[in-house]
C-alpha cells in the first residue's frame, strides 16, 4: 500500500496551490483530481492582490502574470443599456502598470505589494499544474477519483479510483485534505454539516467566442459591462466573453436558448461561438467546522459564497497557504 504524508483530494486551484506549498517546504504529497484535464470552465476572473502577494512568496506570480490580461487594460466597469444601445456611466479603477506606480510613489507601508490581476481560472490552474509538475515532492494524479477514506489513530486511509480503468487503490496518510469543492466527499464522509443558505439565486452563463470588438468593446476596454439584462465579462479583453443572465422563477433554465440569452443582451446579432452554457446556482454557505483529526477542508469545500469580487478562489488560495506552512511545520 501505497504512504504519503499529505494527500489532496482536489486538483484546482486550491489544491495545486497546497501542493506548491508543501513542496516549497519540503513535504512530500498526492494530489488527485477526478477530471483529467484542468478546468475548461470559466469560473473567476480576478485574482485579488493578497494573493498575488502569496503566490509571490512561492514563486509563482510571474508565470500568472504571463497569462493575464495585459497589465495597461483597466478593471472597469460600464452600465449600458445594452452593447448596441448606451453607455450610461462608467466606475474606473486602475490597471495594474497604474497600481504598480501608485505602491512606488506611495512607499509608507499602506499598499500592498503587488496590484491585482485579471485571469480566468481557465488560464491560472494550468501554471500551477505545470509547478507542481515540475515539483519531485508532488505525484499529480489527474484522472483518479476520491472515493472515501477510514482515520486511524495516527493515519488515514483513502480509496481511490482510476477512472479509466475503474481501478481502486488504498493509500494512506497522515493528513488528508478535502479541496474538493462544494460536494465535497471529504466533507461528507466526516459527517459536517453545510450551514446558511443555498441555492441564493439561479443564473444562465453563456461563455463563448467572437472577434466583433466593434460591438463587444464599443466604447473602449472594460472588464464587467452591467445591463438590466445581466452582465457580461471581458475574459481575455480579445476574443472571450462571458454573458450571465438571471433565471426567474417563472422561467424553466433547461429551455433557455442561449444564443437568443446573448442577442439579447447584446441588443443585436452577431456571430459568435458558444464554448459553454449552463445554468448555475450561487449559494451562501460554511462549513459547521473545517475538519477533524487528520482531516481537514479547505476552498469551496469549507465555504461558498456568491463569486462577485472573486471571494471563492482568493479565500481558497489562502486557506491552501495557511494549511500548507501549518502542515509543513507540523510535519
């Protein structure tokens, strides 16, 4: 059977992060992610400056920072009528070469050291796939599965599944890690309860393709357009875009047309190809606790919150490193 000190039931971006951390420490782990690529799904599109302070810290902003947005585009955000209809005002915020200048001049201590950074979740987890890849002390293993796992007094073993195979295997640990997201299997194997409210609202996400910037940036680069019809976000400020409408009650989301949700919002038609589309359910939750014993949980496992401001993957990002230097050090 199989041993390794930590164990990561999860390989996003909180997952990878733990890894990456670990691994700068010198303590081996397993991360296992049921899915065989990275995420191809446009979850977030902010990452907040303390995490870029952290990600710093290990090594790993520079290579983000490759993948971003380019540091000269702003993070506004315009109000319009729609994108072929009206501009109504606009809320301007720096862009990061801005920021950057505004943390040299003001040297006192108030600023943090490194702006923000506007990159989908689609770009950031493969440079951290490649980190860890890169890491001797890290075994990825994209394509396993968590199934469950039984503590012991001072181990833990995990059941895990190849999925093309259907293969299962026993590892132990000493720590196993739950960043498996909201249906956590680690969280429900310990037997923790979700607490507050799910399932806030209900949206329809259309992420799709198209070069008409004509159309799409009409009045210069923003990177949220918000209209009474929903909000669209600038992905890459090229080619990728993002359209969220609301799901009202009366509306059944299986028979919405997302084609038609865009054209709407949009106020006219335009050619564009659809990448994803799917109906989505924010929620406002935490865990009754974040582990027991020599099981812990950390990211969306833990606590879900609406994705405005990108709470969800920052907070992960700083669990991962706050349990990674704890472990680390424990170990």
């Amino acid at each position: 059977m199989k041993s390794v000190p930590v164990l990561i039931a999860g390989g996003g971006p909180v997952g990878m992060t733990l890894a990456n951390v670990l691994a700068y420490f010198g303590i081996r782990s397993m991360l296992v992610e049921t899915n065989t690529t990275t995420t191809r799904h446009p979850k977030m599109d902010i990452t907040n400056s303390r995490s870029m302070e952290l990600f710093r810290r290990f090594g790993l902003s520079d290579a983000l920072r490759k993948v971003a947005v380019p540091e000269d585009h702003p993070f506004d955000v315009a109000w319009i009528t729609s994108l072929a209809g009206y501009e109504l005002h606009r809320f301007r915020y720096l862009t990061p070469s801005e920021f950057r200048k505004r943390i040299r001049v003001k040297n006192d201590g108030t600023q943090p050291l490194e702006p923000p950074m506007r990159v989908s979740q689609v770009e950031i987890e493969p440079v951290l796939k490649k980190a860890i890849d890169a890491r001797p002390e890290v075994e990825v293993r994209f394509g396993v599965a968590f199934e469950r796992f039984e503590e012991k007094n001072d181990h833990v073993v995990a059941v895990l599944r190849e999925q093309g195979s259907g293969a299962q295997e026993h590892v132990t640990c000493q720590y196993l890690i739950g960043c498996d997201g909201g249906s956590s299997r680690v969280r429900a194997g310990l037997g923790i309860q979700l607490e507050g409210q799910a399932r806030v609202g209900e949206l329809y996400m259309i992420h799709f393709r198209s070069t008409e910037r004509d159309l799409l940036q009409r009045w210069g680069v923003a990177w949220h357009y918000q209209s009474p019809l929903g909000t669209m976000i600038a992905q890459n400020d090229d080619d990728i875009w993002t359209v969220h409408v609301p799901v009202f009650p009366s509306q059944d989301s299986t028979k919405l047309d997302p084609r038609a949700l865009v054209e709407a919002y949009a106020g006219r038609s335009f050619p564009f190809e659809i990448l994803v589309a799917n109906a989505w359910t924010p929620h406002l939750l935490v865990a009754e606790s974040y582990g027991r014993g020599r099981v812990l949980l950390a990211g969306d496992s833990a606590h879900q919150f609406i994705p405005t401001g990108g709470y969800g993957m920052n907070s992960g990002v700083g669990d991962a490193i706050d349990l990674g230097w704890k472990l680390a050090a424990t170990l």
